[in-house]
C-alpha cells in the first residue's frame, strides 16, 4: 500500500544543520529490500539444542554461541546488496539507481557535509524515482560469505589528498568544497570500510539482480562504482538504459584494444579486458562521464592532480574506442563546461545542484526523462 509522505523544510531545517530551505518534497513510496547475494550451510546437524545446553542451567551465551556454531549445520546469508528507494509524486518513468564508491555507502548521495540537500533529493524534486545501493560488504550489506578483516588505520589525510579536496592541511584554491571544521569532520565521518574482499563480480551480480526486480533504469555511479556499473551494463542490457559515472577509476576494454597503462607516480591504474561480445553491450546504451577540478594534463608531483590526471586520459581512451563501435559515450570535464572548482565528489560540493542541472540536461537529450 502506498503511504505519502511529505517532508517539510521545517523538518529538514530541524533535522540536518543547513539544510535546504526548498518547497516541501512529496514522496508516495518509500522502503527498502535486499538483492543478489548467496546462502552458504555449515558442515554438520542442526540440532536446536547444542550439547552444552542439555541438563544444564546458568550457560554464558557465548559459550552456548561458540558451541552451536561447532555443531554446524546452518546457513549464512550474505553478500547481497542492500537498496534504500523513494518514488515522487508523478515520477517519471525511468528510475535512477546510484551505486556509492571506494570507502563511501549511501551517504554519498543523499546529503553534503554541510547539509544542504544531496542527489537523492536533487533528482527526486525532479520527478525520479531513485535507488540507493549499498553494496555488497558495505554498509548496510556487511554480511558477507567470506572472512574479511577491518583495521583500524588513521588515513584520513591521504583520502584528502586522493579525493581532491585540496593538499593537506591546505584547500585547493577555489574548491567547491565548504571549509569550515564541522562539514570536513563529517566528511571525514562519511568513509566506511569494507567487511570482506572487495568483489566486481559479487557486486554487479547484486545489480543484475536489482534490475530483474525493478525493471529498467538509469545507473549512476561514484569513482570505484564505476568499474562495477561497467559490468552491471554488460550483464543487464535489457534493463540498464544508460550509464552515468562521476570520476571512474578504471575502464574494460575489448580483447585486442587494450591500451597500454599511463603511468603514475603515485600508483598506475592497468586497464581492464572484457571479451569483445561482452563490450558490444556498452555500445547500445548511452554513457556520461564526469570529471571534476583540479586534474592535470601533464604529471604533476600532487597526489590527487596526478592520480586523476591519468584516469581522464583513460576515460577519454575509452569513450573512442565506445564510439569507434558505434556507441554513444561523452566524456564532460566540468571546468570545460563552465563548472568549475569540483573535487572528487561532484554530487555533494557546494555547486551540486549545478553539477546535477547538467546530469539532467543530458537525460533530455537522450530522451530518458520521459
């Protein structure tokens, strides 16, 4: 059943410290599901009482825990995504799934760091549906099928400098990024890590599934979310009808055009391969790629100029050989369109609703806002 629920701008404004003061949003259905994913059973018999239990009384729960486990015999469910949705009023037809990358969850999408309003609300102020994934072994899908271990490692400055916020402790001049000590701490707060091994395969199996379940669509897709929304299009064809990247990191190319690595100092980024039958599917759906600010054309000796510098020039590789198969693939350098001062995170810098008007722009063009 349906339910409409309306949040007012008083209740943002209570809500989220600067927050957008926009017109009231009206959503007629919201919820969340899980997709993709396996179940693994335990050597053993299930017995419902483990020995331990048997007679006895005053057992330590981890004790009766540990002992249940050795018995075996039991299932795990794990390595599924985990999707947020909400459906406006008169929504278009074809939703908008984003997919978060490296370290992030769906908090990339849905508000800045100094609150103002993020692409989930964007986008459903205009008419989209949208589908926020947390992957597998991410976020709220951290149960995995696999052993995975979190260390507790202090990086927060080298993700300042790789994501291009500027060069530690400095901004970038003229960054599209708020400065005040409050909006960098929940950025900061904003990295999750991984519970087991990051899986392309695992993942994209979770969005083949989610587009079984919904139907057609739009992908949008952050940094190393690009890799997976590549391989979600060669498996879900039929149903993923466009593909939006902000700053991928890597590109699958068909056998026998793969393109040497461009090299950096701070790590080189070897382009991916794919069979060319599984290629010719990325030719039949239009693509998009944004990159932002402060990307260098030439090596340069800063962390996140350099390591960005040569995945634009592999995105561009990439696009020619997409439209050199008779495909449709832009490659938009924001400063080139006048958009300037973007960092790693287009989606939620101060001039995000820019970013998101040239998104939407594009959608029209081709004729996916019907």
């Amino acid at each position: 059943m349906k339910t409409r629920l309306k949040l007012t701008a008083a209740l943002l404004a209570a809500t989220l410290s600067g927050a957008s003061m926009a017109s009231p949003l009206i959503i007629e259905e919201q919820g969340s599901f899980a997709t993709g994913g396996k179940v693994v059973t335990s050597p053993g018999t299930y017995t419902g009482t483990p020995d331990i239990v048997k007679g006895k009384s005053g057992n330590d729960f981890m004790d009766v825990f540990r002992a249940s486990i050795k018995a075996g015999g039991q299932t795990l469910h794990g390595d599924h995504a985990t999707v947020f949705y909400q459906i406006p009023a008169e929504p278009r037809k074809l939703p908008l799934v984003f997919l978060h990358g490296a370290g992030q969850s769906i908090r990339t999408w849905q508000t800045t760091p100094d609150g103002r309003e993020g692409f989930q609300n964007i986008f459903l102020r205009k008419r989209y549906p949208v589908y926020l994934v947390d992957q597998p072994r991410r976020g709220w899908s951290g149960r995995s099928t696999v052993d995975g271990t979190i260390p507790a490692t202090p990086d927060d400055q080298f993700w300042f400098a790789q994501f291009r916020v500027g060069v530690w402790p400095n901004f970038f001049k003229g960054v599209a990024f708020p400065q005040d000590s409050a909006s960098l701490d929940q950025f900061f707060r904003q990295m999750t890590p991984n519970t087991a091994p990051f899986d392309t395969g695992v993942i994209s199996d979770s969005l083949q599934a989610l587009f079984d379940r919904i139907g057609d669509g739009v992908l949008v897709t952050h940094s190393q979310g690009g890799i997976v929304g590549w391989f979600a299009g060669i498996k879900s064809p039929k149903h993923v009808k466009a593909i939006v990247a902000y700053e991928p990191g890597n590109f699958p190319f068909p056998e026998g055009e793969v393109p040497p690595t461009i090299q950096s100092k701070f790590g080189d980024i070897p382009p991916a391969r794919v069979s060319r039958e599984d290629f010719a599917h990325l030719t039949k759906m239009p693509i998009v790629i944004y990159f932002g600010d402060n990307i260098r054309d030439k090596p340069s000796d800063v962390q996140g100029e350099d390591q960005w510098r040569i995945r634009l020039a592999l995105a561009r590789q990439w696009a020619d050989v997409v439209n050199r198969h008779g495909g449709d693939a832009t490659v938009v350098h924001l400063p080139d369109a006048g958009i300037r001062g973007n960092t790693h995170f287009p989606m939620a810098d101060l001039n995000n609703v820019e970013v998101a008007d040239h998104l939407a722009s594009w959608l029209h063009t081709k004729k996916l806002d019907r």
